[in-house]
C-alpha cells in the first residue's frame, strides 16, 4: 500500500493549452504572440504558475524549432552557454546569487544587441521590489512586467473537476474541498494527487472518497 501512495503519477508536461488562464490571458497571450517586445518579466506568490508559464513558453519554442533553455536559479548556476538559445527562461530570479545575477545581467545586454533573442524572467516580487543590484533590477523593470494572479479556490475546484471528466472520474465535490485544504495549494500538486487517486482506488477496488484520501495522505509526502 505504502508504494502505492508514494508512486505519484508524472504530471502532464507545462504547456499553455492546460494552463487554466481566467485571470491571466493577458500574460498567455503576451507570450504566444509576443510581437516586438522580446523581455518579459512575470511576478507573483508561490504557487501561481510562474514556473508553469516559463516552461510551457520554452515548450511552445521548441515547437516553433527554436533553441531554447530553461534554467532554475534554485537548482543550478547560471550557464555561460545560455546566451547561445534565442529562448531564454529564468525562473527565481529573485534568488539568484550574485555571480548569477553578473551572469543575468550579460545575457540580457547580449539578447538586447543581437536585436533577435528572447527573455522570459520570473520572481516572487515586482521589479522595484527584487533584492539584486541595481543594474539587474533595472534590466528586469525595462521590458513588459506581469503580476500572475493566483487562482481562487472556485477556479481550482473547476480546473479539478475537468481534469477528472477528463479522466473519466467520478468524484464528489467534497473530494476536492478536502484536497484544498489538506494537501498541497498548487494546481499541478492537485492534478498529479487526483491521478494517483484513480491508480489507487482501481488497485483497492474502492471508490474515491474523502476516507479513501485520508489514508493516503497520511503517507504521502506534503512537501
């Protein structure tokens, strides 16, 4: 049972078509059709769907056949290479250490002469608000600026409930409300747990309830 819970099913990959975008369709379509401005910048709380929208842009330029990266100021240091896509994503901007933010800073001056690149940034915080030197934190207020906003909890629960029609699920709303408020916040959190719970009730023969959810979050990881 224990294997069962903690084999979480991969999430979809990030892409625009299963971004739910009622409150940011302006930023979707900002990034779809971009027209002349080539540097975005995206702001907002954890769990909003920065990172989401960083990858689901580096996944439409890969379609549209050009170099892209995507790079996590979390995970690793910033590549001199980087410079080398025409997409360039940056996510946690606003952790970035201060070598990463020299690096940032190059990369945006060399996409800015090439006169072709494009940079898409993101952080928890406005452009005057980010905590890197000035030079960066003026890069990053230069191009378009983007608040995400975050879903509200009725748009979670709509977004859930298409995504188990989807699945052909058959879930109570009461479901969803306890997943709200016992498990993780983030969309894609909520997703990937009611695809487990489809794995997990069909191997236990059981339906998906609330008592059915509380045993298995009991052993699945919440953070």
């Amino acid at each position: 049972m224990d294997q069962l819970v903690l084999d979480l099913s991969p999430t979809p990959l990030p892409a625009f078509d299963n971004f739910v975008a009622e409150r940011n369709r302006e930023i979707i379509a900002a990034l779809t059709h971009p027209g002349d401005e080539r540097f975005v910048y995206l702001w907002g709380p954890p769990g909003s769907g920065k990172t989401h929208l960083l990858q689901a842009w580096i996944a439409h330029a890969e379609t549209l056949g050009r170099a892209s990266i995507y790079l996590d100021a979390r995970v690793e240091p910033l590549p001199d290479f980087a410079r080398e896509a025409s997409f360039i994503a940056v996510d946690h901007v606003d952790e970035l250490p201060p070598d990463d933010q020299i690096t940032l800073f190059s990369i945006y001056n060399s996409l800015k002469e090439g006169g072709e690149g494009r940079l898409l940034m993101a952080g928890r915080r406005p452009p005057a608000a980010l905590e890197v030197r000035d030079d960066l934190r003026t890069r990053v207020g230069w191009g378009l600026v983007f608040a995400v906003n975050p879903l509200s909890d009725d748009d979670k629960l709509a977004a859930l409930r298409a995504h188990a029609a989807d699945r052909q699920l058959s879930i109570p709303d009461d479901v969803f409300r306890y997943l709200l408020t016992h498990w993780r916040r983030d969309l894609a959190s909520l997703t990937g747990m009611i695809d487990m719970l489809d794995r997990y009730s069909l191997a236990l023969r059981r339906p998906i309830t609330v008592p059915l959810v509380r045993n298995i979050l009991q052993t699945a990881p919440s953070e």
